[in-house]
C-alpha cells in the first residue's frame, strides 16, 4: 500500500493536486496488495493440496492391477444331459367292480407308465480369442 500511496503522490504532484494523487495512490495500493495477498493464498492453497495428496497416497498405496492373459481360440468338449421321456399310454382292461356303493362295469382303461432315462453326450464347441 505505502507503494501506491507514493506513486500517488507522485501522479497527483505531476497533476498539481497531491491530495486527489494520495487518494488515488491509496487505491492502487489497495487493489495491488489484494492482488498480491490473493495470488499467495492460491499458491498456499495449492501447495496445502499436494502435501494432502501426498500423505493420502503414502497412507493408502493404490492396489496393483491383475495381469489378463491373452487365450487363443480354442475348442473344448463341453458335457451335456438331457431327459428323454419313454413314458407310454396303455390300454388296461379293467375288471367289473364297485366303488362307493356303486358297480362299474368291466371297461379299458388309458394309463400313461412313466419310464424315461437321462442321455449324456459331449460336443465340441468352439471358444473365440479372449482375456482371462
């Protein structure tokens, strides 16, 4: 500030009014340390963000990524299973009888007999380039 006051006075002796040179010194000083005090508070700023940084890094290490292997394509025999059904419908003759009190004639009967088995197989199939 004791700066623009001088230079101030200065302008305002060139102008012939020292006192109109002091008060516009007084300003240019005020603007130019605001300017100044601001810059250095960004440089503080900046230099408090990187030593935080540092300690932040220091403190927690950054994990290392896993390596990915490159797998050419290849085929592989995968196992599949299945269920094939074999049940089938048959005619029964069914006797004459009764049931609740009452008769039912002798007649054929539709019954499905359930019946099946589990087929396994192998297929070759084929798996493109990757990443593992």
């Amino acid at each position: 500030m004791a700066g623009g006051a001088a230079a101030g006075v200065g302008i305002g002796a060139a102008l012939g009014n020292p006192i109109l040179g002091a008060i516009v010194g007084l300003g240019l000083g005020t603007a130019g340390g605001a300017l100044v005090q601001g810059h250095q508070d960004k440089e503080r700023a900046k230099k408090e963000k990187k030593e935080l940084e540092q300690q932040l890094e220091a403190a927690n290490p950054p994990t290392p990524m896993p390596q990915k292997s490159f797998i050419e394509g290849h085929y592989e025999h995968v196992k599949k299973k299945r269920w094939l059904d074999t049940s089938q419908r048959e005619r029964v003759w069914v006797d004459e009888h009764e049931e609740e009190g009452k008769t039912i004639d002798g007649h054929y009967e539709e019954r499905l007999t359930p019946s099946g088995y589990w087929e396994e197989s192998e297929e070759k199939v084929w798996v493109p380039d990757h990443y593992e």
